[in-house]
C-alpha cells in the first residue's frame, strides 16, 4: 500500500440508518467502499459510534482486500478506563471489533482533563 495519506479521510461517526436507528448496511457498505475505491485510505471510526456498532460495521466492511487498503484509526475510550488492564482489553475488543491485528492510529477519545489525568497516572504518555 502507498504509504501517503489520501488528502481526505472518510469518518464512521454518521453512517446511514435505517429508520429504527441502526446502520443501514447496504447503503453504508457502499459509502465506505466506494471512497476507498477512488482513492481514500483513512478511515476513522471510534467505540462509541452507533451505539457500539461503527466498529463491527467496520470490521465486516473492510473485509474483501478493503483493510490492506487504508489506515485504520480509532480511539480509546477515555472515559471508560479505571486501570491500566482495561487499556488492554479495550484494545483487544476493538481489535476483535474491527476483525484486524493491528490499528493504525489510536487516539485517545474524549479527553478531558480529569480523564487525562487519569491515563497519566495509569502510564499512558504521549511524546
């Protein structure tokens, strides 16, 4: 894969929905890919979105050859994390979440100062 990012990215924060509220997959199947398709190779998505379900949307979605495709970014969900444990199994969900081995771009989501403080004392540094 080009290692350059493509000017724009493609985010899963508002996917389409059916109207009972869940992501209407055939539709969002085809924004993902199509983007991809012409160029994108950033993709965002986060634990929270749709409720849970952006991330195992994305995980299928990115299946087919898609995931060698882009970069993969999600985020940490700050304001769930007591110990430095839950840093891991978090990762580990989202990992099994998104059907990958590894994330390309992991932020941290949510940061607020006490949430910050939080992730330094339990040894989370950015440099």
């Amino acid at each position: 894969m080009k290692s350059d990012l493509s000017i724009l990215g493609f985010g899963c924060m508002r996917l389409p929905v059916t109207k009972d509220g869940n992501i209407d997959e055939k539709q969002a199947y085809r924004d993902d890919q199509i983007p991809i398709d012409h160029g994108v190779n950033y993709v965002d998505t986060a634990y929270p979105y749709h409720n849970g379900e952006s991330e195992p949307f994305l995980g299928r979605a990115l299946q087919g050859g898609y995931r060698e495709k882009v970069k993969l970014a999600t985020k940490l969900p700050s304001w769930l994390i007591k110990s430095r444990a839950d840093m891991d199994h978090y990762l580990d969900e989202q990992l099994k979440r998104l059907q990958t081995d590894h994330i390309d771009f992991y932020l941290v989501h949510g940061l607020m100062r006490p949430f910050w403080e939080n992730l330094r004392s339990l040894g989370l540094l950015i440099s």
